[in-house]
C-alpha cells in the first residue's frame, strides 16, 4: 500500500482537478444556454422567410441559388468544428461524418473551414482548403463575422461552378444529443427546406402544415428583383442559425464532458480517501504496537 502521506497528495491533486472542471462545468453551462436562446430567437423569422421562399418557388427556377443538378462533380464541403478538445466526442463525430460522407460521393471537393480542429482535419487529410474563417469567430458569435463567411461561401457557389454546398456540424437536439449532420445548403430546393424545417425547427412541422395551401403574393416591382434582395439575406441567416446550433452543441458537449470528469474526480477522490484512512490506521496501529512492544520489554528488565 502506499505511504498515507503520498495518498494525501494525490487526494489534494484530484480535488484541485475536479474544482477547475466543475468550474468550466459552469462556464459551459452558461455558454449552451446563451446560444440555445440566440437559435430559438432566428428560428420563427427563418421559418416565416422560407415559407414566403417555398411559395415563390415557381418563379425562381432560373435563379443561380435554385439550379438544381442531377449529379454534382464540384463540391463545396463547409466544415464547423472547435477551436479547442475538452469537448467530448463533438470534434470526432464530425470528422466521423466527413469520412462517411466522403466514401459514398465521388466528387471533386474543396473545403471551408470554421474554428481549428476542421482546418487541423483537412490538413491532415491532404485535402484542399479554399478558405479558413477559424481566427476571425470567437465563442460570442457575431453576425457580421457570421455574414462574411456566409456571403464568402454564396458567391463561390453562384461564380465558380460548384454543383452544391454541405455543412458539416453538430446539430444541437437537446443538451444530452447533438447530432452530427451532413446538411446539403446550396442550391435551395423544395426538398432541402422541408428537410431544414423538420431537423431545424420541429419534427412535425411539415406534417402539420397545410401542402395544399399555397399562397399568391402581388409584388413589386417584380418577384425577381425582390428574391435578388432578400435571398442572400436569407443564406445569411441560415448559415448564421447554424453556426449557433453548431455552438451549442460545442458548449453542451463540453459541459457534460466536464461533468462526467468532475465526478470521475470526485469518485476516484473517495477511493483514495479511503486508502487514505486504511493507511494511516496501519500506521497508527503500527506506531502503537511498538510502543506496546517497548513497554513490555521495560517490564522484563
């Protein structure tokens, strides 16, 4: 058994452990709600713009952001992950989903990367990053940023001939689940925003909506000109409604990360303590024995 006094330093080390990760505990605690409320606030806006989207839909065939191919050779792969690990398998379980992702579709793909570990990723991998936005996001996510990246993104897609656009990131379902999800972003079609209503807003959305309901719109000047203005405001809320998702899922996982290690700490904390105990007994018991066995050599003398 080891010496009761260098148990006691380890107890000492441990509880210092399990201290500063229930402190990031709350940290991250604080950072999950604060996102989770910033996605609930896009939501209702971004679900009232695609409707007015879905309904107009007849008129946008010839838009560069609904041109819809049959194969796509030339594809641009946007991949969100974080800046830092302690974050339990949220990192992993996207570079999961890329590899998945990447044997199924034969396809000429460049990469966007958001936040370090994904750049690390494309990097190791030997694949071509078009773009790298990791040094200018933070944990408070500003919008403007947000819009850059967005706008950098959308122009690509409608000037350089890429075929489509996926998201890889953590979509934050609960504080329990996140799901990594290969999300197909451009070009807008029917079948993506419904998609993006039952993962995004909820389930039974679609399901309880009227399909037969279609709505007519008199516009001015035309319908055109006004989806020329409002649809690149419209990518740049679903790519800002993403980047939030996407950071709420990184505060949930380290959270519960931090959690699970400051119980593992606190748990591997009690054992010690009882070695401690069972060790400083013996020596107790110890010392005490040979002050027994010292008195009664005293008496024989």
């Amino acid at each position: 058994m080891a010496n009761w006094k260098e148990i006691k330093r380890r107890i000492w080390s441990i509880k210092n452990t399990a201290k500063i990760t229930k402190a990031m505990e709350l940290i991250s605690t604080v950072k999950m709600k604060k996102a989770q409320d910033l996605a609930l606030e896009k939501k209702e806006y971004i679900s009232w713009i695609l409707k007015v989207i879905m309904n107009l839909n007849d008129s946008l065939s010839e838009n560069v952001f609904f041109e819809w191919k049959e194969k796509a050779s030339k594809t641009l792969w946007v991949i969100i992950t974080s800046n830092k690990w302690l974050c339990w398998g949220y990192n992993i379980n996207v570079m999961k989903k890329i590899n998945e992702y990447m044997l199924l579709n034969d396809e000429q793909i460049e990469f966007v990367t958001l936040w370090k570990r994904g750049a690390q990723f494309v990097a190791r991998t030997g694949n071509q990053i078009l773009a790298d936005f990791s040094e200018e996001f933070t944990d408070n996510i500003d919008y403007n940023f947000s819009k850059s990246a967005s706008r950098f993104i959308s122009d690509k897609f409608s000037k350089e001939g890429y075929d489509k656009v996926v998201i890889f990131y953590n979509y934050y379902k609960n504080t329990i689940t996140q799901i990594p999800v290969a999300r197909w972003f451009l070009p807008l079609t029917d079948d993506s925003i419904q998609k993006y209503f039952k993962a995004t807003l909820w389930d039974d959305y679609i399901e309880s909506e009227n399909k037969d309901v279609s709505y007519k719109y008199t516009v001015e000047p035309t319908v055109e000109e006004l989806v020329d203005e409002v649809l690149p405001m419209l990518i740049d809320s679903m790519f800002y409604d993403v980047l939030i998702e996407s950071k709420a899922s990184e505060h949930s996982s380290r959270m519960i990360a931090m959690k699970n290690a400051k119980d593992n700490a606190n748990k591997f904390a009690s054992k010690l303590q009882l070695q401690y105990n069972k060790a400083r007994q013996a020596a107790i018991t110890k010392e005490i024995s040979e002050i027994v066995g010292w008195v009664e050599s005293m008496k024989d003398m």
